[in-house]
C-alpha cells in the first residue's frame, strides 16, 4: 500500500524540518550579557545589556524575549530627538549572517519589567530570545552595579 511509505517520507521531512528549526538558534548568541542591579531592591524593573551575535549561514531577526525571573521583557531602543531622550519598543531586530547588535545603556537594550523577587549582585537571569520562525536562544544576563 502506498500510504506507509508516503507517511515514513512525511515523518522524516518533518524530522528534518524540526532538527533544522532547533539548530537555529545554537548560533545566536549573547555575548557580555549583564543586567544592571537596581539602586533599589523594590524596583521592580531593570535593563539588560550584552552583544547579540548571529553566527548562522542565514540571517535571522529577533521578535521578542523572555524571562523566568520577569513578567514582561521587550527591546527597546533609545534616541535623542531635539535634544530630548525617546525611548521606543522595537518590534523586530534582524542580524544579517556573521552580524551584531550591542545592547548597550543609552541605546539598544533589554527592559527587564515586573521582576519576580529582588535581584542580587552577581545572580544569572535566564533569557530566551524569541526568533522569528519560532526559535528561541537561550542566554544568561549576570547581574551587576556598573557595565563591565
């Protein structure tokens, strides 16, 4: 019958398709990732900072992030318009094979919003970033006082 060898055809594209997707974001890294310790342990937001690095043959885009140690996490960008500072969500953020986005204060960066319990000097926050395709890339973000 014609239907076993169609599904066995079926399952091992499917196999390969997810073996593909998962593979993906093994190449996205954050590199320097730290998250800034706030000035008081009930503020319950903070920023992250670090270097995302696309080590993939292909370009990719990031579309969002998350934490198990915060509520909402989103990029954002920061700008001087006319001398005042604005800051703005960023949606999508693609990386051209080989490309990288520095996340740094005063520019690109990660808020870190309605934290889940005080953060601790040195402490790692967990951090998927969330691909667009749906990959994720899991990195960690050492909390600190001052960028290194």
């Amino acid at each position: 019958m014609i239907t076993k060898p169609f599904v066995g055809v079926l399952w091992l594209l499917c196999a390969g398709a997810a073996s593909a997707a998962s593979a993906v974001p093994a190449c996205v890294t954050v590199q320097q990732g730290w998250a800034r310790l706030p000035p008081n342990p009930a503020m319950p937001m903070t920023a992250g900072y670090g270097v995302i690095h696309n080590g993939c043959a292909k370009a990719v885009a990031i579309t969002g992030a998350r934490s198990a140690r915060f509520a909402d996490v989103s990029l954002h960008e920061t700008t001087i318009v006319d001398g005042v500072s604005r800051m703005r969500a960023v949606e999508r953020l693609p990386l051209a094979p080989g490309a990288r986005a520095e996340l740094k204060p005063g520019g690109l960066h990660l808020m870190l919003m309605e934290g889940k319990g005080a953060l601790k000097e040195g402490e790692a926050v967990p951090l998927q970033l969330q691909l667009e395709g749906g990959g994720e890339a899991s990195a960690t973000l050492a909390v600190r006082t001052a960028e290194p």
